[in-house]
C-alpha cells in the first residue's frame, strides 16, 4: 500500500530572490529577469546573456563545505535553498521530525567549477595545480552530502545526475521513498550554476538565444540559461498532519522514459515524453481531463518546442488546445538541473493561488501549435493538478503531477 | 507448475557482464579471485602509482556500436559489460522492446576525463578552437546516455552519482523501478576507467599506498589502491524473465542508503543501513552466509566496515564469512558494490567465497575474515559499500526468492 505524499515546504534561490513571493511575483509579471552576467566570464564571449542569482549575504557558505565560494557556488545555492525549503516546511535542522529523512539532489553540471577552476590553474601550473584536495572537490555526490550534513539528515542522500532533468527525477525518487515507507521526509530538488560548458557549447552548438529565450513563440532563437536551486520537502500525508504541518500540494505521481535518439537532439515526435506523461497519470490514477496546467520544459528551441506540444496533443488529444501551459524558462532562465525542482514550485504556487503563470517574452504563439499558451498576465483556473514536463540531454524525460493540498 | 506469486514478482538477475584486469567473464573473475590472485601493481605512465588498469583495452573486442570512437574509456567499458550483460541475458537481437528496457547507470567520475579535456581546452585554446563534440559528453549523465542511446534503452536513463555508494543505490533504484513495472527489464552498469588527475590528487593527499603496502582490513595498510572495472546486472520480475525462458541466476533483495557526515557516525549508519536491508529482505543476519565488503585498505573506511559488521553480527552464533574482492581488484569507486554484487551471484550459486588477498594482522578483530576460499551454504549475501562524502549504502542478494 503506498503512502500519500505532499508537500510541506518549498525553498527556491533563483534570479528573482531567494523568497517564495519573489519568485512568483516574478513569475506573475510577465517578465523577463534575463540580463548581463556579472559573476561569470567565458573565453571569447564578451557579454554573456543570463538570469543571474544573488546569494543573500545573510547565507554563506560553511568553511567545511570549501574555501573558495566561486567555485563551490553550485553547492552554496543549493544549501540557500534547503535552508530555505526546512523553514519553510515549520522544520529547524536537526529536527526531531526529520529522523530517519534524506534528500535526492539532482544537477546537470553539478561540480563542473571545480573543473574550470583546475584548468584556469593547469595552464600556468600544468600537473603541479592538481592538489590533494582536488578528488574531494570535485566528487559530486558533495552537492547532496553538504544538505545532509547541514540539515542533519541520516536516511537516504542521494545526487541524481540525470541532466536537465534531474530536478524532476530528484522529485520523483524522494517521492518513492517516502511512499513506500523508506522515510517519512526527503528533501528533493535540483541546483546548477553557470559554467563554461554550458555558455560555450551552447553557443558552439547555436542553441544559444541570441535575444532572449521565448518558448512556443514563431520568433524563438534558443536558450538562455539561469543559475538557481529549488528544494522541496516532501512528507508522508499522515506525518505531516501529526506534527501540524501545513500541506500545500500533493505529489500523485511520476512517468519516466529516454528518448535513446541523440546525445543532444530530442525525439521529433515527442515519442518519449508522450510514455512519460502516460506513465505518470496511469500510476496516479489521474485522467488527462483532472490536468489543469501544463508546466511546460519549455526552453525556447524549436526541436523541444515542437516534440513537447506533439506529446501533448498526443496525449490530450483535442482538449490539449485548452489546457493552460506556460514556461517559467523565459523568466528565470534555464536552471538546468535545477529546472524541474522550480518548476515543481512554481506549481505549488499556482495550486494555491489558482493562477496559471504566463510565459515571459512570448508574443507571437507559433501558428503551427493552436495550443492555449499562457501569455502576458496570469490566468485565473480552477486548478486541481498540474503535469510538470521535464527533458534533458541524452533524451531522458520525467514528468511529475502535482494536486492540491488534500 | 505455477510459481508463489512472491516468487513472481521477486526481482532477479539475469544477466551479468563483467570486465576486470582478471578477467572478461564472471567465471574467469571469481576464479582469479577464489585463487586470491590480484591486479595489484605498480603502474609507471602518465602517473606512477600502485593499482590495477585494463593492458591494452580494446572495446571493439566486445561491442560496436555507433560513436564508440568519441567515448571515453569509462563509457566505453560501460557499453562493453552492457552489451555482456544482455547478451547473458538473452536480450540482444531477442525483440524485447526497447520501451521496456531501461538503464541505470551508477556514475561519480564517468564523465570527467572528457569534461577535464573539454575545459582545459576552452580555457586555453578559446571555445573557437575546442572540439564542440565533446561538449554534450562532458556531462555527468553522458556515460549512462550514451550506454541507453547505444543499446535502445527507451524506458529510463538514469545517472546516480553517490560515490563508492553508487552502484548499490542504482540496484535498489534498479530493483525499485522493474518491481513497480515501470521497466521490464532494467541494466543497472557502472564502470570506473582511472583519471591522471584523480590519481594525482589522490596521490598528494596520501590516500594511496605504495608497492607492497595495499592490504584490506589490516593494520599495515598505509592506504588504498585505484582498480578499473566495469560490471553490469540485468534486473527483471522473476516472473517475466521465466516467461520469456530467461534463468534467474539471484535475487536481488532489499537495499537501504543511510547517511552521516562524521567517522563515527558513518559506522552507526552503515549498521543501520545493513540492519533495513535485511529486514527488507525478511532476512536474520543469522542467515548470512556471507558478507562482501566494501573496506578498500584505508584505515578510515576499513575502521567503519569492520566496526559496523561487528555491531550487526555481534551476537550472531555461525558468523557469515567477510570478504573484500577490493584486496584483488582495488577500489573502483562507483563499480564496487556492483563487482561485489557479482562476486556475490558467483558464490552463491555454486561458486566459492573469495579470500582477502594479504590478509595478516586485522585492524579490528572479532569477525570471520576469509582468508582462503570456501563454499558458502546459507544462501543470503550482504554487500556493503561507503562513500568518502558520507553515504553508506547495503544490499542483499539471494540464491531463492523471498517468499511472504
């Protein structure tokens, strides 16, 4: 017999704050808070376009964690948000309540700062820069521990490194864990950083947005990235009602599936995330008709803008021209692993404000979709669950469904 | 005859490929290692260090598939013991549809040769003058997406990265997501191809040991010893897998991950996370024929395996024999538990317990070490592994199915 699981607490770090109500004022807007970034510096790339985080200065990074907070900035971001996530959820570290809970942290880029810092040194140093300190740096699986250890977790500490989407796979397994009686609390989220990889393929590859990134829009030009992390607490239904807890959603599912077509290039048909949607409301018990907002993957290029709405209207069929879908990705940018952690969020805030997000900078829907894109303002719907898509390189998609609060 | 619906659903392994410097086939393996023989070595270039590297690997030898040549070594063995493990497993060329296959693939340090080349690159050369095929490579999820991608894996591509602890967590996610039937048949792979600079780093921070100085649970360690490997299990229901006229080598039971940031503690926590796993396989540690280990020779990991298996099998009247296949193959960081697990399959299923290579003065008393091979009757193995960050992780593997 599976568990209930729902959701008790949210913390989200991203280029619209480190709180609940920046983010979905953000959100709300219409906005875009994609800029000149500051922090980071690629070769060649003399002005780098992304939503870049401020690190609240009452949140450093322990002196345990590492020495140097710029290249141990994907772990500082996602420790700002598990502290967050905790209090949000009415929970201090260490906790009582937290015996026996863990935490799935999923990062598509993960510690790839300690890389370009070892590079940036072996150029003038050569093997002399490779020091003793280097293999514990940049073990990924620190990104995880670094939550643990922090919050005082014991149970299950895992780091899911399953690209962009990760976040959502990270939801997922917390997910199982908690059903299933393993624990009665995980932490689950995604956090990435910007790094040389990502701006400079991407950018090699021109699936860099020249402009801004505009999901679904017939004038889309790409991507454009965002730093941040997003954790959630999940909770089993009867622990959280025990300790009194305030439940904002419910998680009721997940689907997962690979595209196993290229390393880079999604299914044209959306083949791949049609089976994830349809494993994730088959195992929920939930029928197409109960969704009432689609969290789009939504990146702005046009292979993932032209699959995603195929599986869509395979899955929907003709009620997928009036379900609501937007895309958090042209307002906080893509945060990579971090993307579908957010973006569960972002549905959370949409269940309780029973407000569908609209997509920033999408002006001009593409004719080719006639989809009921969410655009300009917030749309007020009756919301009773929410499919949040996520896809990553490699073709591996996970979709997670979240309801409101039982 | 119809089988116990328990028997049914029981999670089996039914393929297994394996690649060590001892062997291609997990017979050759197992005897090397019930012979106690070891990989252990001096090793001169590029960075002289004592540990155990594939001579001449040729992954052409074992599989070919389509863009092996822009892989690195550590994906490459991957796509060579996956290949083994399905073919073991009756699944190439069978039909079984790719929307039911799924992998798994438990990956720390996969990806980092290729992100390590691709960086250095665009640091010094500029992003105009990189190879921009490394780039989707240079990802943690690479190695495991580019094994699902190879093979037609279309039910799940998953990457954990939890250290030594990888390769038994993906089991039990493994086990996990072929029991809820979101896959029919899962590939749960890691593979370790070494790294200069990780050596190096490992090297400058006294971590390994020198020629002569590799020992396991023993006092006159004076440190650990990087191996390569790479090992892959097929995972489907027992039921499935007797349909379709597949055999069920072992059975792959609970599986617990525990947590704690401090020596001490990890010991606790890995005492706990053996104690789930055997409640989860509604197994006593009385029945535990045996115990596979994941002590490497350094004095803090060696401290908290031994000092956790003393904690569980304290009271325990027959104690189970403790092996560590890491005395003969070296640490393989994420393939560990995964070498473990088939070393396991190996012994239970008619094979012998493997010695630990070296074994003389113990660096903590009280448990039955192996120190020559012998047959193992009770049929449930333990295998435990840690990470350096903290993570512990446990596992039980069966010859029979559990059944309620």
């Amino acid at each position: 017999m599976k568990r209930r699981v729902v959701i008790t607490g949210c913390g989200a770090l991203t280029a619209a704050g480190s709180t609940l109500d920046s983010l979905w004022a953000a959100l709300l807007s219409g906005k875009s808070l994609l800029g000149t970034v500051t922090n980071f510096a690629c070769p060649e790339i003399d002005v780098l376009s992304g939503a870049e985080v401020q690190i609240p200065g009452s949140d450093p990074l322990p002196e345990s964690v590492d020495s140097d907070a710029f290249r141990a900035r994907c772990c500082h971001i996602a420790l700002v948000a598990a502290r967050s996530a905790i209090a949000h959820a009415g929970l201090a570290p260490h906790a009582q309540a937290l015996a026996g809970a863990g935490v799935v942290l999923g990062s598509t880029m993960a510690e790839e700062r300690q890389v370009g810092d070892l590079s940036a040194r072996w150029v003038k140093q050569g093997s002399d820069s490779v020091d003793g300190g280097f293999l514990d740096r940049v073990d990924n699986h620190k990104l995880a521990a670094s939550i643990a250890s922090e919050i005082g977790l014991s149970g299950p500490v895992l780091l899911n490194a399953t690209a962009c989407s990760s976040g959502n796979a990270a939801v997922a397994w917390a997910f199982d864990l908690v059903a299933d009686g393993t624990t009665d609390v995980m932490l689950a989220g995604g956090a990435d950083t910007f790094t040389h990889v990502v701006f400079c393929g991407f950018t090699r590859m021109s699936a860099l947005s020249k402009t801004v990134c505009k999901p679904f829009d017939k004038n889309r030009d790409g991507v454009s990235f965002g730093e941040g992390a997003g954790i959630v607490v999940l909770e089993e239904l009867e622990h959280a009602k025990a300790r009194g807890a305030h439940i904002l959603a419910e998680v009721v599912g997940y689907g997962l599936s690979n595209d196993a077509y290229h390393v880079t290039a999604p299914e044209p048909n959306g083949a791949g995330f049609v089976r994830a949607m349809e494993q994730a409301l088959a195992t929920s018990d939930t029928s197409p008709g109960d969704i009432g907002y689609v969290c789009a993957h939504g990146t702005g290029t046009l292979y993932n803008d032209q699959g995603e709405v195929r599986a869509m209207k395979a899955v929907f069929g003709d009620a997928a021209a009036t379900i609501p879908i937007s895309s958090i990705k042209s307002t906080i940018g893509h945060t990579n692993g971090a993307a579908g952690a957010i973006a569960t969020i972002a549905c959370v805030l949409a269940l309780a404000h029973q407000v569908v997000p609209p997509t920033a900078n999408l002006v001009e829907p593409d004719p080719e979709f006639g989809m009921s894109f969410v655009t300009g303002e917030g749309r007020k719907v009756a919301l009773s669950a929410c499919l949040n898509m996520s896809a990553g390189f490699g073709g591996s998609n996970v979709c997670v469904l979240i309801a409101r609060a039982p | 005859m119809s089988a116990h619906p328990a028997q049914n659903s029981a999670v089996a392994v039914t393929g297994v490929g394996i690649l060590t410097p001892l062997g291609d086939t997990l017979a050759a393996v197992c005897d090397a290692l019930t012979a106690g023989r070891t990989s252990i070595a001096p090793e001169e270039s590029p960075v002289p260090f004592v540990g155990s590297r594939f001579a001449d690997f040729d992954a052409t030898r074992y599989a070919n598939v389509r863009g092996m040549r822009v892989y690195n070594r550590t994906t490459r063995l991957g796509i060579c013991a996956t290949r083994l493990a399905l073919v073991d497993a009756g699944l190439i060329d069978s039909g079984f549809p790719g929307e039911r296959l799924g992998v798994i693939m438990a990956s720390t340090f996969g990806h980092l040769d290729t992100l390590i080349e691709y960086d250095r690159s665009l640091v010094a050369n500029g992003p105009s003058r990189t190879n921009p095929a490394l780039m989707p490579l240079a990802i943690p999820s690479a190695p495991g997406a580019a094994i699902a991608l190879s093979f037609g894996a279309k039910a799940c591509s998953i990457t954990l990265a939890d250290g030594g602890a990888s390769s038994l967590d993906a089991l039990g996610l493994g086990v996990r997501l072929v029991r809820d039937g979101r896959v029919s048949a899962c590939v749960v792979v890691a593979a370790y191809g070494l790294i200069d600079e990780l050596i190096l780093s490992a090297k400058r921070a006294g971590q390994l040991a020198g020629a002569g100085e590799f020992l396991v649970f023993d006092e006159r360690s004076r440190g650990t010893a990087f191996g390569e490997a790479t090992v892959a299990l097929v995972l489907e229901r027992a039921g499935d897998a007797r349909e379709r006229g597949a055999r069920s080598k072992a059975f792959v039971g609970g599986q617990a991950s525990t947590f704690s940031s401090s020596h001490e503690g990890m010991i606790e926590a890995l005492t706990s996370a053996c104690r789930q796993a055997l409640r989860l396989s509604a197994t006593t540690p009385d029945e535990l024929g045996l115990v596979l280990s994941g002590a490497n020779g350094t004095q803090a990991t060696d401290t908290i395996e031994a000092r956790a298996l003393l904690s569980l099998l304290g009271g325990v009247s027959r104690q189970p024999a403790v092996a560590a296949i890491k005395s003969s193959l070296g640490e393989s960081e994420d393939a560990s538990g995964l070498l473990s697990a088939a070393s396991a399959i190996a012994t239970l299923t008619g094979g012998l317990a493997p010695p630990i290579v070296g074994l003389g003065q113990p660096l903590v008393t009280g448990l039955r070490y192996l120190t020559q091979a012998e047959p193992v009757e009770r049929g449930h193995a333990l295998i435990t592994a840690t990470s350096r960050t903290g993570a512990c992780s446990a596992l039980v593997v069966s010859r029979e199915a559990h059944v309620d």
